[in-house]
C-alpha cells in the first residue's frame, strides 16, 4: 500500500536529549498529522498541521508542515521515558478521507 | 466523553473462517475508519464510512467487507480468513473536519 517515507526507522537515546524525525512523500498534502502509539494501543494524535510552512508546538513536541507540503517534522526536547513508544506521520489530501501514514519511528529513552 | 470503542479486544480464528469485529465512533462523529496494522508494519488503509455509505477502499481483496449502521457504529468483516490476516486492527472516527482521527485501542486478531 501507499506509504510515506518516514526516518529514522529507530532511535535510541539517552534521557534529556533532542530527537527529530521526519517524513517526505512524493505526493502534496493538505494536512500532516503526527501520531504516537504505545503497545498494545490505537495511535494517538499529537499535532495536526493545515498550512504549508505552519510550526505547532503541542509542549515539548514541535511539527512543521514542509513548504513544498510534501514533508514534515517533528522534534521531541528534553526526551524522558515516558515518550518511548512508536511515532507516525500521517497525510491527508482533502478533509475527511483516508490518512497515509508513515513507516514509524520508534523511540526508546535510557534513563 | 467515552472514545472509540472496539470489541471484542483479541480474536482467535482457524483459518478459512470468518472474523467480525465492531466499532463505535465516538459520539457525533460521522465518519467511521478501519485499518490494519500487520505486526512491525504501519497502519494500512482498509475502509472509510461515512453516514452510513462506503465512501473509499483500501488495496484489500473483497473478502474484506464492513458496514455502517444508522447510529454510526461500524463492522469489519473478514471472510475466508488466512493467516496473514493475523494483524491489529484499527477504528477510528472523526466529524468529517480538518481535526484528524481518534482511534480506538483496536482488536487483536490471530488466525491459525
């Protein structure tokens, strides 16, 4: 199936650095959103981004929604253990409609 | 205010039998999407209801099928099950607005 480009695949981390991760895509979008799924659960939305170039802080996370709306990032500050998990973008082309998501990023913080 | 909710949470089937798996979006919301999520995999697109018609398809073979019912609550069906029909899989609703999904905790299905 149709997917975005997402990177890293994983992190490891020590407890209190910066992480950043992105996606690209071939295809524009209307709306980047980006997800965080702990195991065992759904994804949970983090940060939703509708305008090319828009930067959204939701706490510690930071997303921006790519000029050319064909990427995105999101960075994590001051990680701690309880942001282990799985991270997903996601694009949107119209409103409503089927999310393509992004391979995952998956977060492990050492405390 | 409750969220999507997903029954039942793990499913055994043999293979060559039929899965159903239900979804209730949360209230207000019109739309309805299913997704599966192979282990290690990212989520793929099976289905989107909304008010009631099937609005848009994943790549999935026909013998995935749902429905939606008047008060917006959802079912998946899975036909002729095979093993590689072994996956998480996801609900999840929104108003049909630019404020993206909520998803439900999903349904753990194993064939074997």
């Amino acid at each position: 199936g149709q997917q975005l480009n997402q990177s890293p695949q994983s992190m490891f981390i020590q407890e209190g650095e910066d992480v950043s991760m992105n996606c690209t895509s071939s295809s524009i979008f209307n709306t980047w959103l980006w997800y965080k799924q702990d195991p065992g659960e759904g994804p949970v939305l983090l940060i939703a981004l509708y305008k090319a170039g828009e930067l959204t802080s939701n706490g510690r996370l930071t997303a921006q929604f790519g000029i050319t709306r064909k990427d995105s990032f999101l960075n994590i500050s001051a990680s701690i253990p309880s942001d282990v998990g799985i991270y997903f973008c996601a694009g949107q082309l119209g409103q409503g409609g089927k999310l393509i998501f992004g391979q995952g990023t998956e977060l492990s913080v050492k405390p | 205010e409750a969220g999507v909710t997903q029954s039942p949470t793990h499913l055994i089937k043999t293979r060559g039998q039929q899965a159903t798996l239900r979804c209730s979006p949360i209230s207000g919301h019109t739309s309805v999407y299913w997704y599966q999520q192979a282990l290690g995999l990212g989520l793929q697109f099976l289905l989107w209801y909304d008010e009631g018609e099937e609005r848009n398809r994943g790549n999935f073979p026909p013998r995935f099928s749902g429905r939606q019912f008047p008060n917006y609550s959802s079912e998946l069906n899975v036909n002729a099950l095979e093993l590689e029909d072994s996956a998480l899989y996801l609900c999840a609703s929104s108003l049909q607005s630019r404020d993206g999904y909520t998803f439900g905790s999903g349904t753990r299905l194993t064939v074997v």
